[in-house]
C-alpha cells in the first residue's frame, strides 16, 4: 500500500521570493487547510483569551480609569489604571523601551513566537474571520474548488454572506479600537449623539472598519510578510540557539514515499514521507522543511500536522517541533547564550528603574514660577514679598485640597482668591504671594523651597527663587 505519494518539486528558489507571489508577480492566494492538534488547542484557548480581554478591557475601570486609553492626540495615556501626563513622558518612554528590549529578548530566545500565538493580527484572522471562512466555503479542498466555479447563485450566495460577515465583524472591530483611542463612555457619546456633532469621530470609526475589512478579507498575510517590520528582524536577531519551529533534517532526509509496513531505514529512506501536509494547513504559504523563512509565523500549525502523519505512520512525534538549529544539527540540549542572558540584564535592569520610577511617582506634580514682569515689593517695613502663579497636576483619583507652605526660608503665603482645590486627574492653577522677612532674603535672587500639603500631609517640594534687594 503506498500513501501520500507526491511528485517532488524544485524548491531551491524558496529565499529568492515570497511563497505568496508566483514568477509573474501575482498574487498566490493561500488556502489553509483547517489544523487541529495539541498545539492548535492551546493556541485556540489563548486566543480566546485574548479576544475576551480585548472586549472586555474598554469597559473595565481601575479605581475609576479606564484599564487601557491610548489617546495621543490628546495627550491622555492610561495603562492598566495609571494615567500618564506629559510631566510623566519619560515614564511611559522607559515603558515602551522595556516592551522593546521584551520582544527582542524573546525574539532571539524564541523567534516570532509573539506572531503566532498573541499578534492581533494572528488571533483575529485564526480566530474569527478564518473560522468563519471554514463554517461558510468549507475547508481548503472546498475553498479551492468554490474559486474555482462559475458565478452562479450558489457562490454568489457564500461570497456575499462571507464577506456581509466580515464587514460587520470589521465594523465593530472598528469601533473596539475606537474605544482605546476616545475611551467607552466618549465612543457611547459618539454613537448615540447626533451624527452632525461628531463628523470626525464617525469618519475614523468608518475609516478603521473599512482598514480592517481590507486586511482580513484581501491583504491577509501579506501583512505579516510585507508591511510588518518584525520579520524582517529575524535575521538580525535570531541564531543557532533561538528556539524556532524547525524540521529535523537529519531524520526527515532523504524524503521518501511511504509504503505500509516497510523497514524505512533499510530502504534508506528518512522519517518524511513526503505528504505535504505542513504546507497545506500553513498560513503563510511555506515549506519549513526548506528551514527558518521570513514569513514563518511559529503558529505551530505544521508541527500538529506532521505529528498527524507521524502517528499515521507509526513513527515518533517531533519531526518538525520547536527547536533551535545547534538543537537540530548536533542534538544539543536548550541552552542560553551570552546575548540572550546580556538582554535578559538589560530587561531586568529597565524593569526595575521603571517599577521605581512608578513607585516614587509624585501624586501632584506642581510647578510654581514668579509671575513674569513683576518686581518685589515691600508691603511694610522690614517685609519683601513676590507673586508667584502656580500650576498643580493632580495624578490621583480623588480630589485634593491643596496648602502651600514656604520651608526654606519660612514666609508666610497669601492665595489670591479661593483656597486651592484641585479635583481627581486635573490640573489647577492659582495665584499667591509669598512675604518674607527682610533679613531672610541674602540677594537679588534668593533660593526658596515651597512645600505642597493636602490634609496635613507633605506630599512635594518644589524649588523656586525669590527676588529681592541685594542686601539686608
């Protein structure tokens, strides 16, 4: 009996082009055949996960802020409940950094695993929008065969139907990123309000549907294999020791047809039998038996595939797994190299200044300058005073009443106006004079320390200067 016999092809080309553009330059539409499998579970259940937090996350509130807002044009940064203000840049910088330093530590450690198991790109194409492809046209044998009819009723009933879904899934999709650009409650505003007020919010809600509908029903993986930068990266940071998803090549080779119940080491055939199976439920187009490419994702489709067959076969699991290529080539066992441990350091190091910085993290940031143009004054004998405007960020999530007070040298401080008050992540803004002996004011530009109280309780120090006469 012989399975899976397949006519061999030269693949010797494969660096030269991507598996998704023919000799011609057209396009190769990718049909992937549905992957089912251990790996394929685990990967299905994390990106369940992830899809319920990213539906999830726009409504959650940590102490009263949003889980996650990413407005920059307006300058309002939330992560995980901590809003970040302009004064705060250098923390959300040293954020972005660390995330950097993360991806590229576990790119050398373990290549584009982030790709095929947590990139939304991944998980809303595996997750949704191909599962739907599957439940209307079919697995990749039907899907082909659909491609491949005349337009009649039938397949202009499947197309119109998919992409009726896929426009709708994008549509709200759209509005979901909406969301962690404006937050909840201005997207709620945005959709129930009349439509003439929000003319620019409804044209970005439109603008990002019809983006997604582009790329999940036509684009696709071209995303991963040209716009995306990450790959391309590999090159860079990936060698022998980075755990990929590789084909054991001294086992497989010679590829060899497989005929029930032969010796295949006496027939001097290697454990691949050729059945193409790794490619066909590929979602990128390739052959990883041709190695490491640019376009491999890690999504481990190809190792449940093989493990299949080898089952199949009767022969051990493994045949393509994740593995580095000193793994492959000399039968070694994991190790770390000194780049991967300097990354980890330097990880670990931006880890802990960023943790600090966040713990040190003043709740009001003020800045307090002497009113421009002003000169000092003499209010009675023996007393100089300034005017000072004062500007108070309130980084917390209830309300401050605010005292300043004059530490060094001690002066007595009069607001001009209401007492201050700054309400939960706002800023507030006031004016006070600041009278001190004139015994304590040494020359023209004298050092002052002003201490901010709220309740009783300091909570900043900040430092100004304090004009006067030149001498006592």
């Amino acid at each position: 009996m012989v399975l899976f016999k397949k006519e061999e092809k030269d693949t010797s080309d494969f660096r030269d082009r991507l598996a998704t553009i023919d000799e011609k330059g057209k396009r190769v539409w990718v049909y992937a055949k549905k992957p089912k499998g251990r790996l394929t579970s685990w990967r299905n259940i994390v990106g369940f996960a992830l899809l319920i937090f990213f539906i999830t996350a726009p409504f959650m509130r940590i102490h009263g802020e949003p889980m996650l807002l990413l407005n920059f044009i307006e300058r309002e940064i939330v992560l995980l409940g901590v809003r970040f203000w302009p004064q705060d840049f250098h923390l959300f910088f040293l954020a972005m950094i660390s995330l950097m330093v993360f991806i590229i530590l576990f790119t050398v450690a373990f290549g584009r695993i982030w790709c095929g198991w947590g990139c939304p790109q991944t998980v809303f194409m595996e997750q949704i929008f191909r599962r739907i492809e599957y439940w209307i046209e079919g697995d990749a044998y039907y899907q082909k065969q659909l491609a491949k009819q005349p337009w009649k009723a039938g397949k202009i009933f499947k197309k119109t139907l998919k992409h009726a879904i896929f426009f709708l899934i994008a549509f709200i999709s759209g509005n979901y990123f909406l969301m962690y650009i404006i937050g909840s409650k201005e997207w709620w505003a945005l959709v129930t309000d009349d439509p003439a007020d929000h003319i620019a919010g409804l044209s970005g809600m439109l603008a990002f549907s019809g983006v997604f509908y582009f790329i999940f029903s036509w684009f696709r993986e071209q995303v991963c294999t040209i716009v995306c930068p990450y790959g391309r990266l590999q090159g860079v940071l990936l060698d022998r020791n980075s755990i990929v998803i590789s084909y054991d090549y001294p086992r497989g080779e010679p590829k060899g047809t497989f005929f029930k119940g032969e010796d295949r080491e006496k027939a001097g055939k290697g454990s691949c039998i050729n059945c193409t199976q790794c490619v066909q439920v590929c979602p990128t187009g390739i052959d990883i038996r041709n190695g490491t490419q640019l376009e491999c994702i890690n999504c481990a489709c190809c190792i449940d595939a093989c493990d299949a067959m080898m089952d199949a076969t009767n022969q051990p699991r493994g045949l393509i797994r994740y593995a580095s290529e000193k793994m492959i080539a000399e039968g070694t066992r994991v190790n770390f190299n000194a780049r991967t441990i300097a990354y980890s350091a330097v990880l670990v190091v931006l880890l802990g200044v960023f943790t600090y910085s966040m713990t040190a993290r003043k709740p009001i940031e003020t800045t307090i300058l002497r009113a421009p143009g002003m000169l000092f004054q003499e209010p009675e004998p023996g007393k100089v005073s300034n005017l000072y405007n004062v500007k108070l960020v309130n980084k917390t999530n209830r309300d401050l009443p605010v005292e300043i007070k004059s530490i060094s040298p001690q002066g007595t401080i009069t607001v001009i106006g209401k007492d201050i008050f700054v309400e939960k992540q706002s800023v507030g803004e006031s004016v006070f004079f600041l009278i001190l002996n004139r015994n304590d004011v040494k020359s023209e530009k004298t050092p002052v320390i002003f201490g901010i109280y709220s309740d009783g309780e300091l909570i900043h120090e900040v430092e100004s200067s304090f004009a006067g006469p030149s001498s006592p």
